[in-house]
C-alpha cells in the first residue's frame, strides 16, 4: 500500500500523453495529489500547485509518484537528483515503469539509509494464496472486454465514482499498475505468478458488507490469444455478480493480433456468463461500455442506441455521458 | 535443458510412493536412466543397478536427479554429502523439490566452483515471449480435464508412447515438474508469469513437420476457479488440433475444492472447443481418456463402453488398456 496524499512527479515530459499516469491520478483521485513537482521543459501540466519538495512535505505529501513515461520506461539520471533529494526529504517514492526503482543501486541505498519504502507496482509486494474459490460476502462487478485496452480501466473508475455518488457502498479495485497508482493499492495481474493469479483476487474483493460492491478492473480478454488466461482469473478469482461489457467498436483485429477480429459483444456475454457462473451461479450481465473516441457525436449515439436495443442492457460511453445508467442497473440487480 | 542420462538418487525414500518422480523416469525415459543411487535405509527399488557415484560417472551419467520427495519438500542434510559429493564428481543435480537447490549456500557454492548447474525445475529459467498467436506448421494436441489431477501427464505419456511405437512423429511435451524431469526439458507453467504464460506454451511447441505431433501435457482445468487461468493459457498457447478430454468418474467433488461438483465431459467438451477455435478453428476432440483406478475391472470396462457410446469418441484408460486407440484416431484426423 503506497501512502498518500502524492506529489505527482512529471519530469522532462515531452508532452501531456506521456503524463497520463500523472493525468488518472489527478482525474479520478483529486484528493491524492497535493501538487506537481516539473523540471526545466516539462510540457505537461495537471493544473496541480508547482511545489518543491519542501513545499509539498510542509502541505502533507507522503509519497513521490513517477507520473510521467518515458522512452523504454527508463529512470533517466535527470531525473535521479531529484529522487535522491525526495528520498531524503522524507518521501517514499512510487514507480510504475517498466525499469525498477529496485534496480538503480544509488536509490536504493538512499532509501535504505533514509528508512524510505521505493514501490514498484509492476512487481507484486505480496505472497497472494491459492484461490479457494469459496464465496465472500458482499457484491462484486468486473469489467470484460471483447479485447485488449478498450476502456475497462476508465470504465471501472467512472462506475466507481458514479455509485458513490449514488451514495452506493463501492470500492474500485485496480488490477493494473495505472490504477495501483491512482488508488494506491491493487494487484499487478500480469505479473503474478500463474498459479496464485485467481487468488490473489480473491485477496483483493475480501467479505465486505452484503451491500459492498468491489468494482474490479478488468484485464485483457477471454478472446486474446496472449493474455486470455489473466482474463479468466479475474472472472474465476473475483467471483462476480455482475458483469461490464467493454467494446471499442472501431477496431479491425485484436490488439496486437493482425489476424484476428474481434468477438461480438454476444460472444462475450456468453462465454463470460458461462465462465463467471461456475463460481457464480447468480451472475449477470449489467450494462455495457462502448468506448465512442473515434465516433462523432451523432455517430457514437446512434451506434449506443442500437447496441442498447439488440442486447437489452443499458449501453453508455462513459467518457462522454458518465456511468450514472451503470450504476444505476447495479443498484436494480 | 537437462543433461541425460541420469543417475537416479532415491535418498532415504520411507517408501515407494515417495520415489514416484524416479519411477515415472524409470517408466517413461528407461534409455535416461543409468542406476540408481540408494542411502541406508531406502525403500524404494527402480530396479536399476545401484550404483556409486564413480560407477555411475563412469557409465555416462550426467545429471543426478533428486528422484525422492520427503515431507516438506526439503532438501534434508543427511542428503547433503551425497549432493555435495555429486557436484565433485562432476554431475549436475536436477531437482523438483518445493525448497530450491539455489537456495541451498553450500550446494551453490561447491556447483560454481566444480563448474556445474543445479536445475530446479520448478522455476523458469528461459524468459518466455508474449504469446503472438500466429499459426505454427506441425500439429499438436492437448490433455484437457473435468478437474486437476485426473490423469493428464499420464495419457499424454500414453499417447506418446504409443504413437511412436506406430510410426507417428510425435513428443510429448512436459508442462509440470515431473514431466520435465523425465523428459529434461518443458515449462513448469504453475510457476510462469501471467502475461508470458501462453508464451511460455508457444515456445514449447515450435514450428515443426507438418507430420509432427506435439503431445501437451495439461494441467488444471477450465472449471476449476484456483487455476483456471493456467488452463486457459495452454489452450490458447498451444493452438491445438486435437483435444484429449480426462475424466476421474469417482471424484465426489473439484480437488481442494469441496462444495465444487465436476463438470461433465461433455461440458469440457464444448468449452474447450469453443476457446481452442479462436485461436485453431479446426480443433476437434479426437477421444477420452478415463482414470478408472478406483473401479473394478467389470466396472471399468461398462463405464468405458456407455462413456465411448455417449460421446461417440474412443474412450480408454490407457494405464489398464495402453493408449493405441487414442493414437489411432489422431493418425485418422
């Protein structure tokens, strides 16, 4: 568990998408960023308090957030002096880049001395168990996709927050290193080890209150040849009562895949309905979340209103008119 | 890989169902195996000469194998000498054990100073590739199951075996420690990272003679919630073009899952089918291998012929019956 509040650090960052991580935290987790710490030609802004580092230990920030990517995930020796000096003012420091704060021996040994914490949320901080497939109290929703990076994440966040404004007992649980950083706390899938995957889901969505709903992230896709194991761990692990149908309906073939075309939203019910339901005999399907970025407006609605028709499931691009049916149709079930 | 042959060290084995690594080697690679290596007070018997590590080195062992498991999984001292003496000699050691040779200070020590490896087979020690999905020449087929531990790396020996002895092209391809151990080489896939799980399968089964068979060894099962994923992950690695279903028919209940009932073969079937055509489409099930230990010979025999007329598949246990049946109808696909 990474402490918050965060100063989001942004670098050299040539330009605001290579600030996104830095740009989910401050979108879905406002509370969390006491400021923004920026180096001479960074070209992103969060719209945060420029701090020093002295400025933002004084305003209660716990834990420096690498928020910005660079080319190859590298730690560039610009950025090291200002690491160095974060470590020794008394913050932690929090990475999700593909090179590890663990291996920079300079930041290790200052942390060390500094009693500091360096988190890598690539690489799982905990011993999950094996699954026990038994059931947990409270309600659980998890995001499927048709494929690969179609909105599963945003999805989960928007839902997360809609129900909570419903005044609805939620909590997002993040299963990628960008929602371990928004939220400070997760299980980074894709690198755990095959045989605790669906267990340490079940670590993740514990007993909770019978009105509790866990908003689990979802990850890869039952139909992707490469990561279709990750998926079903997260339906067999996480148990779900409900499910999210994620499609981004302009794409021609799998991510990655050139040879292979997508599932149709069809497909996916079914086959998540039937995985999800050997756990969970009481599963359903919710809603649906088309991600429209490459849609206009009239187009986007018109493609929403047909989905909705044929499958009978409220059918909303969150990104452009919220979660709020979503969140609604889960507070129906 | 492991070097072959191998010497078979059976330590102070309190019976033999604890030598039963040694016993599959001895029973599936006998050309592997050039003695036994047995300490006072053993039990087991491979029926392998005994011989000392001198005898052993001078018939062309390489590779000493840690054929016995003992309570916990370790490494125990009274075996130590043996080990340490082994590595002198000049062998490598090849273990399987929970408790890891590399872990072991004086093991890694005498090892790197002899110039030998110590293998555990538990662990990867190849970086897999993401899985690319894209079609491979050669053919394969895969071992799936109504549950883990029915019999899989069993049938896929089986089959093996008895598709060479008619002439096929085929090799068995070990997915589990003790596959690995008799053939030398494999993926212990329970122990690979999420995302390179379907990779590590892809690797194992190349491009090959558009005659070859690769056998697969499975593991887990689709309806089973703590490895579900692994499953998955080889069926969508291995890309197969023909299904064995295993079945257990005694089996009250999913192991280490109790208030979970087995599915049927048909339900296997029909899963397996469905998600091994997204990435094969041509995937067929080609016959059913049934463990019938817990039945009588009567018994065994009527479940065999009402399972057979049922699915309309060869049906065999091929430890009581061999496997020919199954290898004639992958020669007729």
């Amino acid at each position: 568990m990474i402490e918050t509040p965060y100063l989001l650090f942004l670098g050299d960052a040539p330009d605001a998408l290579s600030a996104k991580v830095a740009q989910g935290i401050k979108d879905w987790r406002p509370d969390n960023c006491v400021g923004q710490f920026r180096m001479d030609g960074c070209k992103a802004d969060m719209k945060l308090p420029d701090m020093t580092l002295e400025e933002a230990k004084a305003a209660g920030a716990k834990t420096l957030v690498i928020g910005v990517a660079n080319r190859g995930g590298k730690i560039s020796q610009g950025w090291k002096k200002v690491l160095v000096a974060a470590l020794e003012e008394g913050f932690d420091l929090a990475s999700g880049l593909h090179n590890l704060l663990r291996n920079e021996r300079d930041l290790v040994e200052v942390a060390k001395s500094c009693g500091r914490s360096l988190h890598d949320v690539r690489i799982p901080e905990v011993e999950y168990p094996i699954a026990s497939g038994e059931k947990r109290s409270g309600k659980r929703v998890l995001a499927v996709g048709t494929d690969c990076s179609v909105g599963k994440m945003y999805t989960t966040l928007a839902l997360d927050a809609a129900m909570r404004e419903r005044g609805m007992k939620s909590t997002f649980r993040a299963t990628g290193q960008t929602g371990i950083l928004i939220t400070g706390e997760g299980v980074p899938l894709d690198a755990v080890i095959a045989d605790f995957m669906a267990g340490s889901i079940e670590w993740l969505t514990p007993d909770n209150d019978p009105d509790h709903w866990d908003v689990i992230e979802g990850q890869g896709s039952l139909f992707h040849a490469s990561f279709s194991g990750v998926s079903l761990a997260l339906i067999h692990g996480g148990a779900p009562d409900a499910l999210i149908l994620c499609h981004e309906p302009t794409r021609s073939h799998m991510r990655g895949l050139p040879t292979y075309s997508l599932p149709t939203l069809e497909d996916v019910r079914d086959l998540s309905l039937q995985l999800a339901r050997v756990v969970n005999s009481g599963c359903q399907a919710a809603g649906i979340s088309i991600n429209t970025q490459h849609m206009n407006d009239a187009e986007a609605k018109s493609y929403l209103a047909e989905v909705e028709k044929r499958m009978g499931l409220p059918a909303v691009d969150p990104y452009r008119h919220g979660a709020e049916r979503l969140a609604e149709a889960l507070e129906a079930l």
